[in-house]
C-alpha cells in the first residue's frame, strides 16, 4: 500500500485490543534490543541531551515500544535548547493520528517530525527570547530508524562490515551551497565576518544575526528564513543490527564520521561514548561544547552489537542502501535484511512547508479543521485569510489540503520570505 493511499485515508477505528494482538504477534519475536551510552564535556554549558528508551505507541502496551534519542546545541543562551528538550517530542507524537497500526504509524512519522518542529520553533518564539539551537532527534522502533534535524549535529550509522553512513545533512552556510541559495532568495544575506581593515575572517554567516546555520529552532533574531524544517531519513537496518552515533559538533568538528565509529567498534556503547569524546579532544582539545550518545541495535540473542566482520572495504562507496521502490510497503524485506543491506525507506530535506505536509495530510472531519503544524482545531467560520496560493486549502474546501491556522500560516509565509515574521502579529 503507498504512502498516499494509506495516509489519505481517516484514521481507522481499529479496538485496543486488536491493536495490541497485531502488535504482539509481529512484532515481539524479531524485535532487536537496545543499548545506550552518553558521555559529554562542556565549555559553554549549551549542550544538551534526550535519552527515552521507553516510550509506547499504546499506552500500556510493552510490544508497541520505541525509543528516542536526541541532542540539542543551544547557541546565544540555553534556553531554545531545554525548550526544545522539553516539548518537541510531545508536539510530533501530538502530531500523529491516534488509533493507526505499526506501519501506519512509521509512515507518519516524518510528516508528524516536521509539523512538530515548526510547532516547537512558533512556541518558543512567542516567548521573545534570541537564543536558538540545533536538533537531532532519533527514533527507533524495532530495526527502523527515523531521524530528523536542523542544524549541525549529526547522527552517524555504523552497520554490517563496519561501513558508515551518514543520516543528516548539515545546515552549515559554509558547506552547503543549496541553502544558501534559499536564504538569499528569501531576503538574506551570506557573507563572512568584516574585520581588521575589510579582512573577512570566520565562516560564512547569515545577516542580519550572524548566525552559520541555515536552519535551527529558536533564533527570532535572525531572520524567518532560518527555517524550521528538518531533513528526515528513514532507513530500515538489516537483523545484523548498527550502532548509531548522535553528537554535537565539538565532536564533528574534531573526528570524520568513519573516525569516531572506528575509535570506538567492539566496545559497549557506554564505554564507546566515552572514546567518542575523548578521541576528539585529543585530536582538538576543548574548543566547543562535546556531546556523544551512542546507540546499539543488538539482534535477538545477542547481548552486544556482533563484531562486524573483517572485510575489504571500498573506502569511495562507504554505504549500500537499498531504495524501496515507490508504492511499496510489503514484506519483501527477508531476503535483504539477510545480507545486511540498509533499506533507505525516506529521506526529504526541503525547506518548503507545503512540499513536506503533502496534500493529504490527515484531518479530523469536516466539521472540525484541525491544523496541519499546531494541531489545534477551528471552527470553519474562523475568519481565515486566502491566498492566491491555492495549496493550503481554506477553511470553505476542506477536502484540497493541509489545513493551517491563520497563525501557521503566516508562520510559513514568513519562512518563504513573503511576509515579515508572525511574532509581531498580536495574537
Ligand atoms: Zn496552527
């Protein structure tokens, strides 16, 4: 079934205890276990971390378990980073329908991730406050992986025959030619720091602000432009298991990606943090704040993450992944899990709100307009402004797309440069 069909359709009314029979019968015999291991040394003190390991689809349910991961690098204050600890998880579960099955509720998940974000992003800014900071935030169930993040912590896989990949892009001006093109086009301005008669110095930054990053939450300083809006990867691991590395850049900045996975392979993950963070302030000393969580997905049976066979390795092709042919969700998966190839099952970076909510994006009924980012619902006479943008639908055609609040959606006007920012809007 794809993606499309699944989620056009209304939450289906399925009973508690059928939902957890489902659950139960697929899913607790091949589910892998996990372990954990965090290890952090601040300079600043902007560093911070989520460990949830026990988080439930249905409340009450053991087998429909998941875990969470994430790290927050706060810049210019702390506070953007604790709010963002304290509330973006329950505004993306918030953001999921309630009542959908395991598969439906994976495929949800990215959509859930970005309204979230936003969400978390419009919160913290009614609050007035400047500070901002980075979000990488990881989602485990049974052997899929989901992980969104705006900024520039990264989350690393290290899989089968010791091949890495990474699951996050960096929103870093200097490195990333894309987002600097969407920052100019939507008003801003890139350059580098002016300094001792006109000599530019630092990395590329965004004015006015000065920020490096082209995405982050928090930063109501800065410009509506520095977006929200994660990039998210879904990927399904073979029954081999991986170990994932989430950390802050005073890691990344420090250790290649391959580096900090071979420092710390065969070691459990507590210990493996703890080398993660050591290995890069040899290399580089104390310059940043330094964050590392470590995260084994062990096979059944298994009491550590199996060492990864010795192999040849060709270093240009570090990573195979599969790619699930569109419009299909089906069970094909034994054969390749088997081999330990990594199934790619999502990945989506734009910084378009209406390209990341689809046209589908399930409401409530037609009564009620529940929005698409804040999930608050209106009543349909709620006097809404429409556009001459016809994709978010107003409140008279409910049934043509996402439905967003007036506040959302000046929120997303002002993320494409087309409107100043909502917070000055009286609310
Ligand atoms: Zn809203």
């Amino acid at each position: 079934m794809s993606r499309t069909e699944v989620s056009g359709m209304k939450p289906p009314l399925v009973p508690l205890a059928t939902l957890i029979g489902r659950e139960l019968r697929n899913e607790k015999v091949e589910k892998p276990s996990i372990k954990y291991g965090q290890a952090a040394l601040a300079k600043k003190g902007e560093d911070y971390f989520l460990i949830r390991p026990d988080c439930q689809r249905i409340p009450g349910n053991s087998a429909s378990s998941f875990s969470v991961f994430a790290i927050f690098d706060g810049h210019n204050g702390i506070s953007a980073a604790i709010f963002a600890k304290e509330n973006l998880l329950n505004n993306v579960m918030s953001a999921i329908p309630q009542g959908i099955g395991r598969e439906e509720w994976l495929q949800s998940l990215p959509r859930a991730l970005v309204a979230g974000f936003v969400k978390t992003d419009i919160e913290f800014q009614r609050r007035g406050e400047t500070s901002g900071t980075t979000v990488t935030l990881v989602v485990i169930d049974g052997w899929t992986v989901t992980v969104a993040s705006v900024g520039d912590s990264r989350c690393i896989l290290d899989t089968h025959g010791g091949l890495v990949s990474l699951l996050t892009v960096d929103h870093r001006l200097e490195e990333n030619s894309e987002e600097r093109e969407r920052v100019t086009a939507s008003g801003g301005e890139v350059g580098r720091l002016n300094v001792y008669g006109g000599t530019e110095v630092g990395p590329l930054r965004c004015w006015p602000g000065g920020l490096c990053l082209s995405r982050s939450i928090g930063d109501m300083d800065v410009g509506e432009y520095i977006v929200p809006i994660p990039h998210v990867k879904q990927v399904k691991l073979s029954n081999a298991g991986g170990r994932l590395i989430i950390a802050s850049d005073g890691i990344w900045d420090a250790l290649p990606s391959e580096m900090a996975a071979k420092s710390c392979q065969g070691l459990p993950a507590d210990l493996a943090a703890k080398l993660v963070v050591k290995e890069a302030l040899r290399s580089r000393g104390l310059k940043d704040d330094t964050t590392c969580l470590v995260v084994d997905i062990i096979p059944p049976k298994h009491s550590v993450l199996p060492r990864t066979p010795k192999k040849k390795q060709n270093k240009l092709s570090s990573f195979i992944f599969w790619k699930r042919p569109q419009n299909s969700m089906t069970k094909s998966t034994s054969k390749l899990s088997s081999v330990g190839i990594v199934e790619e099952l999502f990945e989506e970076g734009s910084a378009i709100l209406a390209e990341r909510l689809g046209k589908d994006f399930p409401m409530t009924n037609s009564e009620i307009f529940r929005c698409a980012v804040c999930q608050e619902d209106q009543p349909p006479s709620d006097g809404l402004s429409v556009d001459s943008e016809s994709f978010f639908s107003p409140a008279l055609q409910p049934r043509e797309g996402p439905f967003l609040c007036t506040n959302c959606r000046m929120k997303k006007d002002a993320m494409e440069g087309k409107r100043s920012s909502p917070m000055t809007v009286t609310i």
